[in-house]
C-alpha cells in the first residue's frame, strides 16, 4: 500500500477486542468508525495503555466521523459485541 490509498474492515463482533496495527513506518488517519452492540468502545493502545476515545453501553450502533492516527506503536483497538468496523486513509 501507498499514501493515499484507502484502507477499511468489517467484521463481526464476537465479544473480543479487534485490533488493527500497521506495519513499522505505515500512518493511517482513521476517519469513520462502526461499533454496534451492547458494549461498545474504541480507541488507542500501546501495548500497555490503553486509551477510550467513544464508549457506550446503548444498544444499537453507532457511526462515528473521527480523526485518529495510528502508527504501529499507537494503534486502534475496537470492541463492539454484535460488529465493529472502520475506515481511513493511509497518510505514510
């Protein structure tokens, strides 16, 4: 992949936590986000820390406009229990 190009996943949410971390070197700028489910949450990890950005416990789903950048040593986790799904550009 290249700057510029867009990148994006759907999937179901199985109770777990989704993580997307890209490859050393790569930067993407998350713009949307999809959390349905009872528990929802997103946001940044490093390993260790992790950091909320949205949370909910409504049922239904929710579509958020964001702007995130994810690095391989900052990367975005997501949990929704029903689905989670995002999108973005890569900027590097």
């Amino acid at each position: 992949m290249a700057a510029g190009d867009v990148i994006n996943s759907n999937r179901l949410g199985d109770n777990a936590w989704f993580y997307f971390q890209p490859a050393a070197g790569v930067e993407i700028m998350i713009t949307s986000l999809h959390i349905a489910g009872a528990a929802q949450n997103a946001g940044l990890t490093s390993d260790s820390i992790n950091e909320s950005y949205a949370e909910t416990s409504a049922v239904g789903g929710a579509s958020l406009n964001v702007k995130i950048g994810v690095t391989n040593t900052n990367y975005l986790n997501i949990y929704g229990s029903d689905s989670v799904g995002y999108s973005g550009i890569q900027t590097k």
